[in-house]
C-alpha cells in the first residue's frame, strides 16, 4: 500500500460552511489535523459548539452562527472571520439540504426557492464575501460541495439537482475568472453519503440510492472529505473550475 502524503495546511486558514456535521466537519477534522486553524460557519449552535469542542485539541476554531442564504449575516461572517484570525485561505462550500421529495406539480415553488437559497445563494454569497480578500492575497483554495444529482440528475428531489447544477456552473464560471488570481475553484460531486441529510433512511429507500452506483455501497464523509483535503492543499495547483467525481462510478465525467 502507498504511503499517502498528508496535506499540510500549517499556517492556513480554513472557512468550511456546514462545518459541524456529517462531511463538513469530516472534512474540518481533515484541515485540522493538517495544522489548519477553522472558521466553522453554521446554523445550529449547539452543534457548532460540540464540534468546536472536539476540534480544540487540534487547533484553533472560530465559529459563527449563521444562515449561508442570508447576504448579510455571511458578510458578517467573513469580517469576523477575518478579524480574528487576519486572513482566509480556504473556502469549502458544504452547508447544503436536500429539501423536500416531491414530483413536479406537487413540489412548491417556496420550497424549490427555498433550496436554491441555500444550495447556490449560499455558495454565491460566501464566494463574494471571500474572493476579494483572497485574490488580494494572492493566494486561495475553494471547493463548492455539489453532488452527483447535479450532473445526473434525481427524480423527485428537482430543486436539490437544479441547485447542484448550477453550483458547477458557478464553479465553472468563478475558476476561470479568477484564474490568474492563485485562487483555485473546484466542485466536488459525491453520490449518497449516509448523513443527516436524508433524514431516517428505510431499506427501500437505501436500495433506491444506491441502485445507479455500480460499486454498490454509500460513499463514506471521510472519502469525500480526503477528495475536498487535496482540493483544499497546495498539491492542487493546476486544476481550477473543475469538478471532481466521487460517486462510486455512477458518474465517469
Ligand atoms: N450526504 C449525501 O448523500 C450527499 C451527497 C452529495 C452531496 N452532498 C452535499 O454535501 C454537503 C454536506 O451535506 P451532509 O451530507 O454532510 O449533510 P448534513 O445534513 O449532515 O450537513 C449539512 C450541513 O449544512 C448546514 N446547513 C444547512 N443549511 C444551512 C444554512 N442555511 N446555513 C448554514 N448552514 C446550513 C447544516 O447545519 C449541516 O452542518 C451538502 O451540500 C450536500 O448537498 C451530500
């Protein structure tokens, strides 16, 4: 077995959105044990707090409560961000939800509006908070959390796909426009990770996720973190508005 090199992120520093569960604080493990210091932004307090208390043995942790659809509350977030620790390196996109299951017709537009705020407006709004400051570095790193539903597309879940969609198209158009910057932009693209995302999963719903993904089994957070981890280090130097597969073969693009 290869030895696989762990990225060093000593002196970083790391924004991850969704950063206290599931694969975002997967991948805020990763970054710390790389010697990243965390800004971890989130929604549910008390679970920010339980992971900033995990964390703490590693490394420093910052952490902000915030909604990633709301503009102002993530302006917020990027100049307290900032203030404590005087600069941001990284930027892993993750804070996500599923929103509701439902066929067209029946799926509401608040409800698709709903995702899109979160999915894409929230990648949008920390993009714009955070890439002035870095392209002024000269120097950043972000990876925008997407999903296989985005290439693929998923029935009944229209709103979460259209999100993930346009999440690479974002990706796509921010890469090449600060290309020249040092700021690197990438999407990753897992297929089902069993998270709190689904919310309680029965048999049938398990064998339905799974039925496209020919190696036949859900996608561990810690994978999908190790793939966010090399996007996030310096090793990635050359790839910038790409999207990187992690989707057990379902996708081959
Ligand atoms: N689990 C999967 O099968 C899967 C597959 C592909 C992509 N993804 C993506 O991975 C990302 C992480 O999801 P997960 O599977 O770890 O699920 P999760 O439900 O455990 O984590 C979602 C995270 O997003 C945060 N969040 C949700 N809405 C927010 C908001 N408005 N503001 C701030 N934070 C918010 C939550 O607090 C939580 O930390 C999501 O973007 C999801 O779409 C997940």
């Amino acid at each position: 077995m290869p030895t696989i090199a762990r990225p060093d992120f000593a002196g970083r520093v790391a924004v991850v959105t969704g950063g206290n569960r599931g694969i975002g604080l997967e991948t805020a493990r990763l970054l710390a044990r790389g010697g990243a210091r965390l800004s971890l932004w989130a929604r549910d307090t008390l679970r920010l707090e339980a992971a900033a208390t995990e964390l703490a043995d590693m490394t420093e942790v910052h952490i902000v409560q915030a909604d990633v659809g709301d503009e102002q509350a993530v302006q917020a977030a990027a100049r307290a961000a900032i203030d404590h620790f005087g600069q941001v390196d990284i930027l892993v996109n993750n804070a996500g939800t599923l929103g509701p299951r439902a066929p067209v017709g029946t799926y509401l537009a608040s409800d698709f509006e709903a995702v899109l705020r979160i999915n894409l407006m929230g990648t949008f709004h920390c993009c714009s908070a955070l890439v002035p400051h870095m392209s002024a570095r000269g120097y950043g790193r972000i990876v925008n959390v997407a999903s296989v539903a985005g290439k693929d597309g998923n029935p009944f879940v229209s709103g979460y796909a259209a999100s993930k969609a346009a999440q690479i198209a974002l990706t796509k158009s921010l890469g090449k426009e600060v290309a020249t910057t040092g700021v690197l932009v990438n999407a990753v693209t897992p297929s089902a990770s069993p998270t709190d995302i689904f919310g309680e999963l029965d048999e049938d719903r398990k064998r339905a996720l799974l039925a496209n993904v020919p190696m036949a089994r859900f996608v561990a957070p810690e994978e999908v973190a190790q793939m966010i981890g090399w996007l996030c280090s310096e090793a990635c130097s050359f790839s910038t508005g790409a999207t990187f597969d992690i989707s057990g073969g379902r996708a081959t693009f």
